[in-house]
C-alpha cells in the first residue's frame, strides 16, 4: 500500500513519472495498414491511461526493461494489421501477472508478467495477443462502459449495503479490463499467434506462457486454499480456460508447419533484462513476508492470523480466508475527528450503526474500534491514530456469522500485532529481485529453491517461476530465474 497521502497527488506522481519513463513505439511498415486508429480511440484510451497507471503502482522505470519491452512491442505491432499506427507500451510497477490494452494503441504489461515470462518470444506471445485486441477494436464498447460507470469508483462482487462495507469488495480499474467476450479473446489468441509467427518468433512460445499462467493461478489458489479448476475461466474474470486456450494454441502452432525449436525464443535478451529486476512488492508499498504485512517506508507493521492470504496492492492491504472471511487494511483522512472513536462514529461508520464502540491502545497507539453486521455478514472497524494529526490506518473485518467465533482470537491478535518499527527494524527489510543463475552440476530444483528467499512452497514456486512442470529437474548450464533479497 501506498505512503500516507491523498490520492492525487498519487495522480500526480504517476503523470510524471509515465511522462519519463513510458515508451511511445513508432512503428515500421511490414504490411500494408488495412485500418487505422481514430482520434476517437486515442481520446477513449488517453482518457484512462492516468488513472491505469496509478491503480497499478505507477510505472516501472527500469533502465532494462523498459526499452525491452517497448522493442519487443514494436517488432509484434509491425506484424499487425495496423503496422503504420503508433502504439504505447507502458509497464506497470505491479507483481500481479497482467497485461491488457485499451482503445487508441495503449499497451500494459505489469513487471510481474514480464517475470513470469521465460523467453523473449514467451513475452512477444502477450503483446501480441492484446495488440489484436486494439486491432480488431474488442475494447471499444467496453471502454465506454468502464467510462460511463466511473472506471476507478466501480464496487464489484458482492454488494453489502452501505458505503462503508462496499470497500472491502472494491475491485477498481481491473473489473473493467474483464470484460472480453470468449469469442474476443480465441479470436486475440489466433490472431496474436499469427503476428507471432510474421515477426519471426517460435509460435510454441504462446502455449507455453499460458502453461505457466495456468500454474500460476493453480499455485495462487492453491496458496489461498481455494479450489483450483484448469477448465474454468482465468486470466481475469472472461479468459477462456486456460487448459483450451494451451490446446488451442498447440494446435494452431503445429498447424503453421513449423516446428518446435526451429525458431530462437529470445532467451538471452530477456534474461538479460530481468537479471537484477525487482520482484514482488515495491519497497514504497511495503512487503508481506509470511504472514506478516511490513512497511519500512511508514515504519509499521501487523501480522495476520493463519490461513489467511494476503495480497499487497497500491492503496490497500486485503486478506482472504477460505471460510469467506475478508480483511482489508488501508489509510484515510482524518477529517475533523478528534478521538478515534469519534473517527469510526462521526467519518468513516456515518451510515452504519455501530455497537461494542470500544476506545484501545494498541502498542502505545491510540484506537479504537466498533461492529455492526451488514446483509449477513459481521464486521469490525479498527482505526488507529496515524500520528500526523491528518490521517489514520484502518482494518475493515468481514466474517460470515458462523466463523466468526472461532476466527475471532486470531483476529483479535491481528488487531494487537499492529506496531511502529524503529529505524533498524525498517532498514531492516530489504525487497527481492530476480537474480539470473546459471545451473552448475550437481545442482538440483530443490537445492536451488532453497536458495531463494520464500517463506512456504519453495520448489513449487520455483517451478513455476521457472515454467518447470511436475517431476522435471534442471540441467547444468541451463539459466533460471531465483529471488534473492
């Protein structure tokens, strides 16, 4: 989550950064331009680049990757439909494996895809894939849609009532980047996998990185003890499943007549951009290790109970837990309130009856907190006193009524957990990145995700960071990803 500060100037931030550090590809016809992109298009994506950007952590400026990216973006662009139109790469400062476009040539990718990619082409194989979807204008009636609701204030999933308990369910920008139809996207994947093989990829490179984005999600809900299907919808909300759309595209590449490993993938390049590149969350948003959420930058930190899943985004902090129950921890204005418990009563709980109001001190901090129950669904605020005088930290709790005896102790302790670090304790931490290791004799996929700076599952996210499967092992000489601090 971000530092403490009004949301603007995070706007702000993000329009000078993308102003330095995003790359605007002009592109080289090897086709003749069978459409063009209309001034209208380009208002439609103008329109939501900034927001986009700051949903997502800003732009990542990497001296690396970015020109990569915006390279490897120029070369599939020039093999489209529209080789003459000028399209925008931008990548994301975001862990979340992701990549979409929007109408008028924007391109995102987040950091965290470019990782999850193990070749050039791998990379190329989703550029591609979201380049045709602005070519053949899938994102135009759906960008109107995102627009017309207000494409940052969306509250998706399940609708509690009130305000207040909305927040929790709050999704942002990436609901609206959900809303391919089936057919749209088979349609991006085959047109995507022909512009892969015009610009002189390996056309096996697309199956394979859907293979890993399969892993990838099996391993997130494996990690959140949530049920896996590989025939379920993925990629966001409408992808088609991930297990058809490897099948698809397998079948698609033995149909051009190549085959596997005629062409190069790229390898060099790309790890020679990734190598040193950050990995999970940015050191500005703070860190979950384990079980623990730590910021070194605000100099807090709470810890959150067993079974719990954390996921660190740019304005919050949630946890999930496989009874249903949710907790999400961000930060506020304090507006005129004096006392905590006049913050939950008079700001933040103000459409919302509280009981149990209860004024704590937590680790020397002053708190406060109070319950009320919203369409089926129990739920606690805590608010603690930031310090500045101008803003406080928050934890909404949302327990369905059965659970919330038994979860209460360890929710309870989450609550306490809550403390300031001093300067050693924050200097302390220190972010990961991948670094590139070239595989010596001997070595083995356990011996080397032991290496790797992981709390739980070591070899299996290893594997897939590595795009290994079930039982394969590693070969001496061969180049993979590890995460080091």
């Amino acid at each position: 989550m971000t530092a403490l500060k009004r949301w603007a100037g995070r706007l702000n931030a993000a329009r000078r950064v993308f102003a330095a550090a995003a790359f605007s590809v002009a592109l080289l016809p090897l086709v003749p331009a069978q459409a063009q992109i209309t001034d209208g298009e380009r208002r439609q994506g103008a329109s939501a680049h900034e927001q986009i950007v700051a949903q997502y952590g800003g732009v990542y400026d990497h001296p690396e990757v970015g020109p990569y990216v915006a390279r490897v973006t120029t070369r599939m662009a020039g093999a489209s439909s529209m080789p003459n139109e000028q399209f925008r790469v931008t990548v994301l400062n975001s862990p979340v494996v992701n990549a979409f476009a929007l109408p008028g040539g924007y391109v995102y990718v987040t950091r965290g895809l470019v990782a999850l990619a193990n070749s050039e082409a791998e990379l190329a194989s989703v550029i591609g894939h979201e380049i045709a979807h602005v070519t053949m204008r899938h994102g135009q009636g759906r960008q109107n849609r995102a627009i017309g609701a207000g494409l940052l204030g969306a509250v998706l999933g399940v609708a509690v009532g009130s305000d207040l308990v909305n927040q929790i369910f709050s999704v942002g920008a990436s609901g609206f980047l959900a809303d391919y139809s089936r057919d749209q996207e088979n349609e991006a994947d085959s047109v995507g996998l022909n512009m892969l093989v015009m610009a002189g990829y390996d056309p096996y490179a697309a199956p394979a990185f859907l293979g890993s984005l399969g892993a990838q999600s099996a391993l997130h809900a494996q990690l959140r003890g949530a049920r896996y299907d590989t025939n379920r919808v993925d990629w966001l909300a409408s992808h088609p499943a991930t297990g058809q759309r490897v099948r698809d595209t397998l079948k698609q590449a033995g149909e051009t007549g190549l085959t596997r490993g005629a062409r190069g993938t790229g390898e060099d390049a790309h790890f020679a951009a990734i190598d040193g590149m950050l990995y999970g969350d940015d050191p500005k948003e703070g860190f979950v290790r384990g079980q623990r959420f730590i910021h070194p930058d605000m100099r807090f930190a709470f810890e959150v109970p067993d079974g719990f899943t954390m996921t660190n985004a740019s304005t919050s902090v949630t946890a999930r837990h496989p009874s249903g129950a949710q907790m999400k921890f961000d930060s506020a204005p304090r507006r005129s309130a004096g006392s905590m418990a006049e913050y939950l009563t008079r700001v933040w709980s103000k459409d919302a009856s509280l009981s149990q109001i209860e004024s704590l001190d937590v680790n020397g901090i002053p708190a406060a907190t109070g319950t009320t129950r919203v369409k089926g669904k129990d739920v606690r605020l805590v608010a603690y006193d930031a310090g500045d005088k101008e803003n406080v930290f928050r934890f909404l709790i949302a327990t369905p009524p059965r659970q919330t005896s038994s979860l209460k102790p360890g929710l309870q302790e989450m609550v306490r957990s809550f403390t300031r670090l001093n300067a050693a304790e924050a200097a302390d931490v220190a972010p990961r990145r991948i670094e590139v290791h070239k595989v010596r004799r001997g070595e083995t996929v356990a011996s080397l995700a032991a290496k790797a700076a992981y709390f739980t599952d070591a070899e299996k996210r290893f594997r897939v960071l590595n795009g290994l499967g079930d039982g394969e092992q590693v070969q001496a000489g061969q180049r993979v990803k590890l995460v080091a601090e």
